[in-house]
C-alpha cells in the first residue's frame, strides 16, 4: 500500500506503542497519529502536552521503558532544586523533558501553532509519521468524581486516579475545531484506513471525538475504521481503563469497547485471551495477540491491523 495512508488516532502510552509498530512497517509518510490534547495543561508557567510528548518520545525511539513515561537517560536535577526551594513537585519533570516544554511555551507565545511546533519537534526527532494533536484550541479533560471535578491531571497524577470517577468532561471541546492536519489526514484521498489504537477509550480517545467534526468525520469514512482493544484477557494492561468501567458500571470486556465505539467503527481487532467474545461482537472481528512487549510485537499488531483493513477494504 505504498501510496495509501493511514490514521491512527492515539492517547498516550498504549496508542504510541502501536503508533510506532506502524510507522515501522509502513513507507515514509504514510501515517499521521492525530493524538489526544485533553491531558494538556499549564504548569509552572509552561504548556506541558503529555500524549503528544509520550508519542514524540516513542516514536523518536527516546522514551524511557523503565518509567513508561517521559525521557530515556534523564537527570533530575530541576526537580531536586525545585523541591529544596518549596516548589511543586507532584509532576515530575526531567531536565532534558523540560526543554521541550520551555521551548514549546516559547514558540507558542511567539505565536506559532501547536501543530507546527510538534512537527518541528518530530522532524527533529527523525520520526517518520506526522505527528498531529487533535485541536488548536484549549480542550480539557475534568473527571467528575463523587467529591466534585478535577482537572485531569490533579486526577491522573497528583492523586493516582484513586477518586471514583462518575463521569468525564472535556471542557472547551464544543468550540475547538479539529486542527486543520488532522482534517486533511482524515479526508485524504490516499486514506486507506483509520486505526483507533488501543489507549483509554474514555480518557484518551472520547476526547478527540468530542471535538467538533471528528466523530462525523469517522462515522462518514468512506474507509474501515478499526479500533484496537485495549483489553487483554478482560484487563486493561496498565492504568485505569478497567477501573473506570467498572465505576462506571459497564461490563469489564471488549463487548463494551465495541459498545462505546458502535457509531464510529466498522471493525474490532481482540486479543487472543478474548477469543470467546469474538461471537458476542456486532462488528467484523480479528483476533491475534495484542499484547505489546517486544519491539516485535508492536509490528506484528500493526501488521495484523494493516491486513484486517486490507480485507475490509471494498477495493
Ligand atoms: P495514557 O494516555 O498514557 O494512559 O495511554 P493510552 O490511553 O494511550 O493507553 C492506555 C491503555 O493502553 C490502557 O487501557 C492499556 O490497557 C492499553 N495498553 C497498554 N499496552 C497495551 C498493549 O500492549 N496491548 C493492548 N491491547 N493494550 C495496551
């Protein structure tokens, strides 16, 4: 599929680890990752994008497996020098990580577009996709929990997800416009197929399709959308996925993945443990190993998901 191309639409850690089995086994150019943007926020008076930076790290082959997030081969010597001065040191930044949030802030005072910057960045990094956040405009994800709303990452981070969450919101989203990139990736006549990549549905992916024109544009594709579980064996492989259904009461397996992407996918790709599911799906299924550990393994799922849409495809 050499001129044909290919959308992944992705959050942080579990997106990118599909994003760049992709990016290896397609041509140059051919994927774009329109990535997740709710999770940005301002902190210590710079713009910190954490799915877009986990994405660039990844793809960029910089990030740090041990952490999972972040740099590989960071020094922490602001963090240390931040706490000794009482500053706030509930998010963890790195030295080499902080230089691209300090030159990020700098480029978008000077009034560049986010999305410029980040294909600057990735052009940079040597990274052979085209890296798109979601939206231009100010999204932000606010979990709603028993004890009142909190900005994402006052959840995610600072309290570990432990608040019981009841809902979410992405405030901002009914005025943003999707990023004119990721438009023009999604309404390409060289699309081949979107891939929505196996990242937290609620907190990751519903963001993106709560900006205005993206679940439209998704549900109009005139080729496949396939989602990509994130659910092995009934269990989220790290972070709060299973947590979150089951506080929000829905039935921990891939049948509810496929519920809450009914109206934009045409297709599921389970893994292997959730074989058994495959017949309770009301969408074409293909079931391989999903679990990503190996570089390997990041290919091979790319080329399975590749080879599911190439048999979906009318033509
Ligand atoms: P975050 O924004 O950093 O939390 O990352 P994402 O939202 O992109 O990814 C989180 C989701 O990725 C979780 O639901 C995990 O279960 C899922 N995940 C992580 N690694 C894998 C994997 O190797 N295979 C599959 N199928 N899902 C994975």
């Amino acid at each position: 599929m050499s001129a044909r191309t290919i959308v992944a639409l992705s959050g942080g850690i579990g997106g990118a680890k599909l994003a760049l089995g992709l990016t290896r086994v397609l041509p140059p150019g051919a994927l774009t990752v329109v990535v997740n943007t709710g999770d940005d926020f301002e902190h210590l008076g710079l713009m910190i994008c954490p799915d877009l930076d986990t994405t660039l790290y990844t793809l960029g082959g910089l990030a740090n497996p041990e952490l999972g997030w972040g740099r590989a081969d960071e020094t922490w010597t602001f963090m240390r020098v931040l706490e000794t001065l009482g500053g706030e040191s509930w998010f963890r930044l790195g030295d080499g990580d902080l230089a691209l949030h300090v030159e990020r802030t700098r480029r978008l005072a000077a009034g560049e577009s986010l999305t410029t910057i980040i294909a600057d960045v990735a052009r940079r990094f040597g990274i052979g996709a085209a890296v798109v956040p979601m939206s231009e405009s100010p999204v932000r994800t606010r979990v709603l929990t028993a004890a009142g709303e909190l900005a994402f990452q006052d959840y995610f981070v600072r309290q570990r997800c432990a608040p019981a969450l009841t809902g979410v919101r992405f405030a901002g989203a009914d005025a943003a416009r999707a990023a004119p990139a990721a438009v023009e990736a999604l309404t390409a006549d060289s699309l081949a197929a979107i891939v929505i990549c196996p990242s937290n549905p609620y907190l990751s992916i519903d963001p993106i399709l709560a900006v205005p024109g993206m679940r439209q544009l998704l549900e109009q594709a005139r080729v496949p959308v396939i989602a990509v579980s994130p659910l092995v064996g009934s269990r989220a492989v790290k972070g709060p996925t299973a947590k979150i259904m089951q506080e929000l009461g829905v039935e921990l397996s891939a049948r509810a993945i496929a519920a809450h992407y009914a109206d934009v996918i045409d297709a599921l790709v389970l893994d292997e443990a959730d074989a058994g599911l495959a017949a309770h799906i009301p969408v074409p299924v293909h079931v391989c190993k999903t679990l990503m550990v190996s570089l390997g393994d990041r290919e091979q799922l790319a080329r399975e998901v590749l080879g599911f849409a190439s048999r979906l495809s009318p033509g």
